[in-house]
C-alpha cells in the first residue's frame, strides 16, 4: 500500500478477564504462577508481546482460506520467510541463520575447512504487539489453585496423587497493536550506489489490504491463550480505540491511564491524546460495553464533545474493515 496517504493503524484497548491464568512465569515444577511486573512496589500481571503474537497468530490460522499460506516453524523455530506466499512471515517478521558454507582449501589435497557467515537473514514485523498490561493490583483479585494429578490405572488404595499449585487471577488488562501499512507486502532494498532504501511491494494492494484486515479481524475473536482447556476466558476487547494514521506513530498507547482503585479512565489524559492524535489521523473509532470502567459516563462524554462517536467494539471491527484503505477492489 505505498500509495495510500494513511500509513498506520494503530490500536488500544482495556479487556476485562474472569479468573484464569493467561501466561505463566518461570514457576517450578509443582507451581505455574502467573507472569507479573513490580510497579511503586505492587505487582501486576502481564501477558507478553511474544505470547500476544502467537495467540493472534494462531486466530489468523483459524480463518486460513485454501488459498491462503501460513507456514509452520521448523524444529529450530524459523519460519520460511517467503514473504510473497506467506502471510506469517510477512506480517509478523523473521529472523532466519544465514547457513554454513563449505569452501576449498588447499592444493588439490582435498583439504576443506568450515567458514561460518555471520549474520542472519532478517525482516521487521510490520505487526508491532505490546504486553498486555494488568492495571490491577495482582495480589487483590488473586488465588491459588490446588489441582491433584492422579494416575488412573493406579489402584484406588494407592492414588495418592500429585498437588500442582496454579496462580489465578482477574484483572483488567491494557494492550495495543500496531500496523505499519508502508512496509506490509513490501521489502525494503538498498541501494549502496546511491546510499537509499527503496521499498518495493512483492504483493499486490488487494493482498496487502486482506493481509492487514486479517490481523485486525482476528482481535475479534481471540481464543487461543493458555490454560483454556479449564481456564477458559474471554479476552478480546471491551474498551477499544482505533486511528488510521498519515503518519507512522505510538502515541495512542498512552491513551488509557486507569486507576486501579476504582477503574476509571484519566479523562484529561484521554482528551489531551485524543487532540493530538486528530492532528494527523483520518479517521478514529471508539467503542466500549458496559460496566468495564468506573466513569462511563463520563466518558462517552467527553468523546461525544470531541466529536468522536461512540460504537459497540463489534461495530467498531465493521467500521475499521470498512475504511477506505482497507477496501478490497
């Protein structure tokens, strides 16, 4: 899409979660505890950018046409980095071992030695992912489960079992994604003679745009966490906002500043964001249910008086798929 004006969509949003355990931490061999960070000597949870990815990833998977292409990584974790007929590693980068090459040596003794090139074949996900971020105290909506491991075939009388804790808790969690449409379908080549870099699409713009469209619809229908099998949650988005930006930028991930006592939204930080991001963007959707946090009113206020509508998340899916650069011709 190097044509198109808008170079970016970015994206944040707040998803409230029921009790569950989203990414675990290192734990022991007993004990699956919940990842967590340590802020003005509290702890939070967080899923991590890396667990974000692959949950979205595997949603993109579910909604593969015959035509469509998602490698599988090798034993060793490298995808194929076809980028023309793979939209994994298209979209979400790569980073692939330049291989080792065998060279001659020697006067027809048939002597050989190993020289290792350095280095790796590489490509920047166009898809950039944050942590999702608990806002809420981890210690406060927390337990520990105790889950007994039994072996079946084992005579009742001798089924002692094995005790494995697992942390659980709620939270509402903070996220964000980003696109940069410029490098989506496209390589960036460099020219040493002139000392440039020219991006060149290797894909058309109707693939680009079914490629972008993708990643945005599959944060609809989040599934495939961890511990679902007897955990199971909801974790798609609850409060969203989404920008169709001219120009490549993050600042919409400082949107949502929530307080934890009583999760409300910072109204003046909202606003402050919002008026800067109107400075530079097409187009920006909201969309929320209710009771998610603390100051709704208020909040669909203050956006109604900065003249952005307030949607359901589910419109504003439909709204954004039906922008204007993400159009299939």
């Amino acid at each position: 899409m190097l044509n198109s004006d808008i170079k970016s969509v970015n994206l944040a949003w707040l998803s409230m979660t029921d009790l569950t355990n989203l990414n675990s931490g290192e734990g022991g061999s007993n004990y699956i505890d919940v990842k967590k960070f340590t802020s003005n000597g509290q702890q939070y949870p967080y899923v991590s950018g890396q667990a974000m990815r692959a949950y979205i990833k595997e949603c993109m998977r579910r909604s593969l046409s015959q035509n469509e292409y998602m490698c599988v990584p090798d034993s060793e974790g490298h995808t194929c980095g076809d980028i023309e007929k793979c939209i994994l590693c298209d979209m979400f980068g790569f980073m692939i071992p330049k291989k080792k090459v065998k060279k001659g040596k020697g006067q027809g003794r048939g002597e050989t030695e190993e020289e290792t090139k350095g280095g790796a074949v590489t490509r920047i996900s166009p898809v950039k992912v944050s942590p999702a971020i608990g806002v809420l105290p981890f210690l406060k909506q927390s337990t520990l489960d105790f889950l007994t491991v039994r072996k079946p075939q084992e005579r009742e009388e001798e089924r002692a079992g094995g005790i494995v804790n697992v942390e659980l808790g709620t939270n509402l969690y903070k996220c964000g994604l980003a696109v940069d449409l410029l490098r989506v379908g496209a390589r960036e080549e460099i020219d040493f003679k002139n000392r440039k870099i020219d991006i060149k699409e290797v894909v058309s713009e109707n693939e680009s745009k079914s490629r972008t469209r993708k990643v945005l619809a599959s944060l609809k229908f989040l599934a495939d966490y961890s511990k679902q099998a007897r955990l199971m949650t909801d974790f798609t988005p609850d409060v969203i906002c989404v920008a169709f930006q001219k120009v490549y930028s993050h600042r919409l991930q400082k949107l949502f500043d929530v307080a934890e006592n009583n999760r409300e939204v910072n109204i003046n930080r909202l606003a402050e964001i919002l008026a800067d991001l109107k400075k530079y963007s097409d187009h920006i959707y909201f969309g929320l249910i209710s009771n998610v946090v603390g100051n709704e009113l208020e909040l669909t206020s203050t956006l109604e008086k900065l003249d952005v509508k307030v949607q359901r998340p589910d419109e504003v899916f439909d709204s954004i798929l039906g922008h204007r650069s993400l159009t299939l011709k």
